[in-house]
C-alpha cells in the first residue's frame, strides 16, 4: 500500500533512477521515472524541477514552461523556466528575467564551478551560470547594456564561462581576453590545501576555540609565524615559538588564567612513555601536529622573559606571576591542580626529566630579581626592562644556566620552525598548473575569437596560429581561421581551411554557410553542387545545407529557386542573420527592392552587429537613388567593419552620387591605405581624381591597376578615355582595343569612344555598370 505522506528513502530512490537515466541518455525511462516521482511527491519543488529538467532536455519547451511556471521560487525550477523562455522567444524573455530575479537571493554569491566531476553533479546553478543566462535573455530582449553587464558578472565569478566570453564579443563590447581569462579571487581559493595536521588520539582537537581570546595578538606582534592550530588560519601563530610564548600578552594570560572554559580544552596529560624526541617531533622532528602547546620555562628563557618581554605589567604583576610560576613547578605533578598556567608549565618538565628542585631554584632566584628590578621600574608599563647585571657574580650564574639549558633552548627553536607553510598559503601545483595551462588555451582562443569579432583578421590569425599543432588543427579553429580569410577577401586560403573542416569532421554543418560563400566567389559550380548535395543528404534540417543549396542555384542564375532555399534555412532557424541577408542579394538581383529591404531589416533584427545586412541596405536605398540614407547605412556597416576597404568605398561612392568629389576622394584614400591591393579602391579612386581634372594623379593610378587586374575591361576603357583627355590618341586607341577584346559585349560603348576620338571629353560619365562588376568582383 502506497504511504499517504512521501518517503524520503523512497523519492531518494526515485531520484538516483532519474539521474541514472539521464547520465546515459535514456530520455524516456527518464521522463516516465520524473513523472512517477512528481506524482508520489506533488508538493516538492525538487520533484518538479527534475520533471521540468527531463522535458526540457527532450526539445518539451512549452510543457516544461507550464509545469515550472508556478515554481519560480525555486532556484532549479526558475532556471528551467527561464531557459524555456529564451527557447520559445516571442516576448517571452522579460518573463524568464523576472523568475530569475525573483530568486536571487538563492544564487547569488554561489560558486560550485570547481564542485563537478565524473562521480559528482550540482544540477542547481550557481550564481555564473545564472548571470549567463539573464545576459542571454538581456539580450534578445534587446538590452545590450544589461546583457553586457550580466556577461562580465557571470565571467568574474568564472572565467571558464565561454559562452559568456562569445556573447559579450558578440554585443560588440570593448575587452581585453588576458584581464578575462585570468585567475580569480574563488579559484585561487580552491587551490589552497588546507595544512591543518591531524591531532594525535590523546590530545582533543578544541585548541582552535582558543584563538579567538588571543585576537589581541595578532595586531601587536606582526612578524610572529603562523599558528596551524587556529581557525583564524594564516593570521594565527605557532605556539611553540619561545618569542611568542614570552609575549607580554600571552605571559599574563598564561599566568593569570583565561577563564574555566579553556581550562577544560586544555590538555592535562601527556603518555607516560613519551620521549622527548617524540615530543618535539615525532620519527622525523618536524611533525608539529603531535607536540601540545609548549610553556616550559627554563633559566634561560624565564631571564629572557625578565629582561626583555615585560613591557605592559608593573612589576608587581611581574613578582606575583613569578610567585605563581614557582608554585605551580613545584606542585607539578599526576596530582597537580588544573590550572591553565600549571598544566603549560609542567608538561614539559614531567617529560624532559627536569626536577622540582631545579625550577623551585629557578623561581626563587627570579623573585631576586625581580625584586631588584621592582625598586627601579614601579609604574613603566610600556618600557623594557634591562638588567645589566648587579655584579659580576650574578652574570656569571646566569652564563653558566644559558649553557646547562642550551640543548633545550636549541630544541624548542627546532620546533618552532615548521616546514609546512602556514594555513592559505601551501598550494595545490598540480591543480594550479591545470588551471593556468586552460586559461591560457582560452586566452588564445579568445583572443582569435575577440579579434575576429572587430574584424581584425591579421591579429585573429596571429592569435590561432599561436595555439598547438594539436589544437589548431581542430574543426573550430580551422573554421575561425576560414572566416578570417574570408574577410580579408583571401577565397584561396579560405577554402583549404574549410576544406580541413570538412575532412576533421566530414557529418559538420556549422559555418558551412560561409564556405559555400567562398565557393561562389570562386565561382566553382560544380565544388559548390557537391557540398551542396553533401550537406542536405547530412541533415535536411540543417539551415546551413540550405543556404549552401541556395548560393548553388544563385551561381546558376536560378533566383527564384535560391529564395525558396533561403527561405526554408530562415524557417529552420530565424536567428540565422546570414540566410536573410542572402535571401535580400536575391530579391535585389530579382530588382525586388521592397522585399529586399524586407530581408535585409529582418537580419539586422536577428544580429544588429551583422555589416552584411546594411550593406544592402545602403545599395537597395543607393539604387532607389537615395544617396543620403545609402551614405548613412554604409557609414553603419563600416563602423562595425571598420578594415573593410570595400564599406569604405561605398561611403565614398554615395558622397561622389551627391556631388561630393573631394569627400569622396577621401574615402577613396583611406580604403586604399587599407588596402593597397584593392582593385575597387583603386578605380573609384582614378575616377574622381579624373572627374576633378587631376589626370597625371589618377594616371598614376590606372597604371598600378592595370598590373593588379590585367584582365579587367573597364580598367583598359577608363586608360583609354584618361589618354585622350590627355591628348594621347595612341594610346587611347590602344587601351579601347584592349578593352573590346575583353569584353565583346560593351563593344557598342567602346567603339563610340574609338569614333569620338576627336571629340572634346566630357567629365559627367556614367560609372554604374563598372562600379557593380567591381562589387561583385
């Protein structure tokens, strides 16, 4: 019979099953199993948070939002919730922010990064791992500030947090990946290994409550070494230190007692077998943890306490504690009473085989002097005490006591120098290594990722070529390393790149969106018709393999067949940016100027940061002859690419539309600063020095051309007309003829030039056709 009230053994079983399940992938038992236990146990919110885990995990967005919705005040069934709301969009992020926010104060300062392994889980997440998700949801929400803001929490409680570093590159956020990827303040935490030695059997471990009547120590003696006894760790001091134990502070409270309570923690008896290398330290003399607190005093050191340590007692105090003292050695013994200051005293007398006699002469002889020094020093607190010795006698007896204790004095200094290092700060070197070497990894990968992010190729390159062999030659590097060249216009090396992608892991479709790309510029049909046929025959719904079947049928001219790929890759995954940007290149070759614009806003939506998207804005609105807002789009997309040189041209190109030559020229100069082997920059750079009448400049100009694109036909037709301005017919006849050998189908425009020959030139020329084929180029 089912128990009306869940048992803990029970849903405890129930809970391992799940678990079981789901480590080894099997959703269904998993599901079945959740089920069961929400069921058996409807009111725990653990139950409903492992039930919302196993339908998230099985794609069952809107079911696990309805089942955590009610739950948000616990942190496991808010963080599923919140996840489901980023899934399923439409509005629904500001509800998952206000679930998470709801319950901040159950993640917030949390930290369990370092808490996993192969035996171990925390399904809760902690305070990193919720700030990545709010910074997800800040997001697409479209709040970049508070996305960023979120981002850079979640990376200082975890630099490990890739995904974090990623989106905070993709908010366009300026950072440096080495002030990321470094050690924080909770990871050099964990590396520290706790140097607490084990208490021998016969010794309790309740000395560390005992620090907390010493605080006024720590701050009037600062040099003094650490004691591994106390909880206060690396502040503490080791108590057999004679320079602490001869501490004014200590000797009072050594002598005049600490109260009852730290009577009963001290501990009264040592093994009668004991020996004193034993106790000092065990088979090799260093270890500390099996010697109790020692506070012997022999000759030597009770002078030294004398002389040199009695800074804050009157020397009435200082004859009553030597009263004290004296008493307490002769009463040590089996029968002693169970004072604090007779039980430090006595312990090391019993065991060192030091008589009674000896430190009863030892107390009388130092009530003498104190005496002595009572009649000098009444009332200086705060001033040390020096005896220089009343006769040559008294130096001579204490001489000869220094030399019968210094085999003892030599002991206790032994011990006092542990060869472990204070609590906090002995270190895991293995650990630590593992952590550096990663970071590093990171540090690398981040900054190729960073740089590429702000398109700047060369330093993204450098960045990826420093990784190892092993490393560099894996599927994700050698994609960032295509995408680089793939901006630097470098289609050659791009291609090999992509082309290792594809033999490290052939079943890929990330990023092959752009390696179609590449394909088409290089205007390789047949290469293109087999990834193509590859990809979709991988994954049907893979938006990547349907972009690569559109940018097929765009080589072949088929636009319509290309919107239908573009289309579908956009159904599949709407964040795509790219698959709308290549449906708006369609509807402009198609002259759809609407729709393009249509495409073109929607891929701005899905990525503001996407350059590609207004850039065709600013050509659709160039086209439709508003040179004013195509200035301004193109002005956007260089700012976000701001080392594209062909961005920079179209800036100048909307400026030359309004007339504006000598701003044109000046972007004309800076793209091809940037470029010096950019054949566009170049040529609209020829031209407006032309249209300004500076004809040697852009002769210059054409020439350097000619050399960089010898094939080009329009090259050889502005080389013609620049000749016969210049009154060079020759020459001009030349390059025309050149000009209509390379392309037969302007030969209409061409041979016009050739008859006009004698005719004056006129600046106002029409450069559309050119300024295309150089875009396309």
């Amino acid at each position: 019979m089912t128990p009306s009230i869940p048992q803990p053994h029970v849903i405890a079983h129930f809970r391992s099953l799940v678990w079981q399940s789901l480590d080894n992938e099997m959703l269904p038992t998993a599901l079945f199993a959740a089920e069961r236990l929400n069921a058996y146990d409807p009111k725990g919110g653990d139950s409903v948070h492992l039930l919302g885990l196993c339908l998230y995990r099985d794609g069952q967005y809107l079911a696990a939002e309805s089942l955590t919705k009610s739950w948000v005040r616990h942190l496991g069934c808010a963080y599923i919730y919140a996840q489901c709301c980023l899934k399923l969009g439409d509005g629904r992020e500001s509800q998952g922010i206000n679930a998470l926010e709801t319950c901040r104060r159950l993640w917030n300062g949390t930290a369990t990064w370092n808490q996993h392994s192969d035996t171990d889980r925390r399904p809760i997440p902690d305070a990193a791992t919720v700030q990545f998700l709010l910074g997800r949801l800040w997001h697409n929400a479209g709040d970049v500030k508070k996305s960023v803001d979120s981002y850079v929490a979640a990376l200082k409680l975890n630099p490990f947090a890739w995904e974090a570093f990623t989106g905070l590159c993709d908010t366009g956020a300026n950072l440096r990946p080495n002030a990321v990827f470094k050690q924080s303040q909770e990871m050099l935490e964990s590396l520290k290994i706790p140097s607490y030695p084990s208490h021998p059997s016969n010794i309790p471990a309740t000395i560390p409550e005992e620090s907390s009547g010493l605080n006024g120590l720590r701050n009037s003696s600062e040099n003094l070494p650490s004691d591994p006894f106390s909880s206060n760790g690396g502040n503490s001091r080791d108590r057999s230190d004679l320079s602490y134990n001869n501490h004014p502070s200590f000797f009072n409270r050594l002598n005049e007692g600490v109260g009852s309570s730290l009577e009963a923690e001290t501990p009264t008896s040592q093994p009668t077998g004991s020996s004193s290398h034993e106790l000092f330290g065990g088979v090799n003399g260093v270890n500390v943890a099996d010697k109790p607190p020692p506070a012997r005093k022999t000759r030597a050191t009770t002078t030294e306490i004398t002389t040199r340590k009695l800074t804050s007692r009157s020397t009435r105090d200082i004859a009553n504690d030597g009263k004290r003292s004296a008493t307490s050695s002769q009463d040590s013994g089996p029968q002693a009473p169970a004072r604090r200051s007779t039980r430090l005293t006595s312990k090391f007398t019993s065991k060192l085989g030091v008589g009674t006699e000896r430190e009863t002469r030892l107390g009388t002889k130092e009530r003498e002097r104190e005496a002595k020094k009572k009649a000098r020093t009444v009332g200086s607190r705060s001033r040390s005490l020096h005896l220089t010795g009343t006769s040559a006698a008294a130096k001579e007896r204490q001489k000869e006591r220094e030399r019968e204790n210094s085999e003892d004095i030599n002991m206790s200094d032994a011990t006092s120098k542990p060869t472990f290092a204070p609590p906090g700060h002995q270190i895991d070197i293995k650990k630590q290594e593992a952590q550096l070497f990663i970071l590093d990894l990171f540090k690398k990968a981040g900054a190729g990722y960073f740089s590429l992010g702000r398109f700047r190729c060369k330093e993204a390159l450098h960045a990826l070529n420093s990784l190892s062999p092993s490393q560099k030659d894996t599927p994700w590097v050698q994609s960032q390393l295509g995408r680089a060249y793939y901006e630097m216009a470098n289609y050659v090396e791009a291609e090999k790149c992509f082309l290792r992608v594809r033999h490290l892991s052939p079943v890929r479709t990330q990023d092959m969106e752009v390696f179609s790309t590449i394909l088409w510029h290089q205007r390789k049909e047949v290469d293109l018709s087999y990834l193509a046929h590859e990809l979709i025959e991988l994954d049907r719904l893979s938006p990547e393999a349907w972009c690569a079947l559109g940018n097929c049928f765009s080589l072949q001219r088929d636009h319509d067949q290309a919107l239908k790929c573009f289309k579908r890759a956009t159904q599949l995954n709407p964040k795509l940016a790219y698959a709308f940007t290549l449906q708006g290149h369609e509807h402009v070759s198609n002259e759809e100027y609407e729709k393009a614009l249509t495409s073109y806003r929607n891929a701005i939506t899905a990525d503001s940061r996407h350059y590609n998207a207004w850039y065709g804005l600013g050509k659709v609105f160039e086209k439709m002859g508003k040179f004013d807002t195509a200035e301004k789009h193109f002005r956007t997309a260089s700012k976000i690419n701001p080392t594209n040189a062909v961005l920079v041209c179209c800036v100048g190109m909307a400026m030359e539309k309004n007339k504006d030559f000598k701003g044109a020229l000046h972007q004309y100069n800076i793209a091809c600063d940037m470029s010096p082997t950019s054949a566009l920059s170049r040529f609209k750079k020829a031209r407006t020095l032309m249209l300004l009448k500076y004809y040697q400049p852009a002769l210059n100009e054409l020439r350097i051309l000619k050399d960089l694109a010898p094939d080009e036909a329009n090259v050889h037709y502005l080389l013609g007309r620049l000749h016969k301005l210049l009154r060079d017919k020759k020459s001009a006849i030349k390059h025309f003829t050149i000009a209509l050998n390379l392309d037969p189908k302007a030969g209409h425009l061409i041979k016009e030039a050739i008859e006009n020959l004698d005719e004056e030139e006129e600046d106002e020329y029409s450069g559309d056709a050119e300024e295309n084929r150089f875009l396309d180029h």
